[in-house]
C-alpha cells in the first residue's frame, strides 16, 4: 500500500462537496481549526454553492471540482465536507492520473466509502475514514474523533479501543482495514469499486437505515462471498435505526451478529466509527492488528 505524505504546516487542505449540500456557514468553523491547525484551506465551488436540489451540483459541476481538487498539485488533502449520496454518480468520470503520481489524503465517510473503495481498489493508496466538516460545530473539534483526524493528518500511528459486549468474539488478527458505510458496501458489490475483503480487517457502520434493510444488506453481503474469509469484522454504530409497524424482531446488532455467527474470526460491536461523534479516524487500505477479549477491542496501526 502507498501512504501519502503527511501534512506539514502550511501545506493546504481543499474542502468539496462531492455529494449532498452543505450550506457554506456549516464549514466556517471547521475552515478556521483547519488554519488554527497550521494549514491553509481552499474551499471548492460546490461548498454552498447555487444549487437548489439535494446536490451540491450537477453532476459535471460535482466531478469538475473534486476533479481540479485531485489534479492541483498545491494541494496535499481533500477533506469532503459532507456525505449524503452521490459520489458513486461521478466516480467513473473522475481522472486519477495526477493523484497516483502524487497522492494526497482523501478524508470523509457515509457517501465517501466510495471513494475509499475505489482508490484502494485501482491504486493501492491508503486514505482517510473520518470526520467531516460538520463534526467541528458546536465545539466538536475538540473531541476525540476530530482530534484523532489531526494526529492521523499529521502521521502519528493510529490506535483506538471498543467496550466489552456480550456478541463480542475474542480474538487477534492482523490485515489491511477496509470498509465503511454498510449500505454502501452492499451497493458496491458487482462494481469496478467492489472491495476484495479477503483476509481483511472489515469495518461496517450505517444510520438511519430500517432494519430489514440491515438483514438484506447482510444478506447481499454474505451471499456475495464478503463475509467468509475475514481476518475480523469491526462493528460500528448503527444508530437512529426504524422498524417497521410490524416489528422486524431484532435489534441491528443482533441482526448482525445472526449472519456472522457462523464464522471464526474475531468480532467486536459497538466500536467507535459511526454518524455519531463516536467517529474515531481510520486509516483505509493500512495494515492493522486487532485485539479482542474480555476487556473490549483494541484496533491498532501495525
């Protein structure tokens, strides 16, 4: 896998919206920590631009910023201020042939899992699974989650920790960390951005998702082959959840945990990547190795 550089002081960080729309006074607070942090910010055109729909643009006004974001060689991070939905829409338009000369971290989740994939796919690259811009309001920027995105920025070795939980699996494994949004990941599945997760360190999360969809994402998943032949599987938050008026029976975990109780690789639930701001930054595509036991979860950077 390759690594891009990490951040200096005064190299400059681009915040696009490759997906949904994010009003441009929703980023001003994570535009002055970023410069407080000792970078220099570029806010694309898509950031609370004109658009009246649920994008941030068109689709070629989308592609054409992360596009000039990915070719500009000034810049050595592109942080994605919002998730939602429609990266998957531009990813095949996208031209990487100045991002694999010179890779730059690609920061972001939910929607962003995409971009993850399919970089890790085609390239090799590792990048960023962490917070976005709105993580920084109300104070946020403070905590733990958005301060590990500045370690990760600035190349300290990435480690965070899970609770105990009674579906946990003990175990330790080591592979290379993919993932992200579980809704995605099913999606992905018989694309050019599918993620091989063979001997992988998977991690999934999701939000506001009816838990049938949680059964049927699991099911894809494990019908796909995806869920055989893990190292382990990281479970995150599934929050704000819906049932049906006819309740499905289960909670999300113990859907979960129903299709992958069959297999032996280590498990653990509860783990702090999420919608919440129970976010911890991971590195996709690097190397980890995962401890579990009676304690909880230990997920560290090899």
């Amino acid at each position: 896998m390759t690594q891009p550089p990490y951040l200096q002081p005064g190299d400059t960080i681009a915040l696009v919206c490759p997906a949904g729309y994010m009003p441009a006074d929703k980023v001003q607070t994570c535009v002055k920590v970023l410069g407080e942090w000792g970078y220099r910010v570029v806010v694309g055109s898509t950031v609370g631009g004109n658009s009246t729909t649920y994008f941030s643009g068109s689709d070629q006004e989308r592609c054409t910023d992360l596009q000039r974001m990915l070719d500009d060689r000034s810049v050595r991070a592109i942080l994605c201020a919002r998730g939602g939905y429609g990266t998957g829409r531009l990813i095949e338009q996208l031209d990487f042939s100045v991002f694999i000369d010179q890779p730059k971290w690609i920061i972001g989740f939910s929607d962003i899992t995409i971009l993850h994939a399919h970089i890790y796919r085609h390239f090799g690259i590792c990048s960023l699974h962490a917070p976005m811009a709105a993580a920084f309001n109300d104070g946020g920027w403070q905590l733990d989650a958005v301060q590990s995105l500045r370690e990760a920025l600035q190349g300290f070795s990435l480690a965070c920790s899970g609770p105990e939980h009674s579906f946990n699996r003990f175990g330790i494994a080591k592979g290379t960390l993919v993932g992200g949004n579980l809704a995605l990941l099913a999606h992905l599945v018989g694309t050019s951005s599918d993620v091989d997760t063979n001997d992988k360190i998977l991690f999934i999360e999701d939000v506001g998702e009816q838990l049938y969809n949680i059964d049927r994402m699991m099911c894809q998943l494990q019908r796909s082959g995806k869920l055989e032949r893990l190292a382990a599987l990281v479970v995150g938050g599934f929050s704000e959840c819906k049932d049906t008026d006819r309740p499905f029976g289960k909670t999300a975990y113990e859907i979960i945990h129903s299709w992958v109780s069959g297999y032996k690789y280590p498990i653990c639930f509860d783990f702090p990547v999420s919608h919440t701001e129970r976010n911890m930054t991971l590195k996709h595509g690097a190397v980890y190795e995962i401890k579990i036991d009676a304690t909880g979860s230990l997920l560290a950077e090899w």
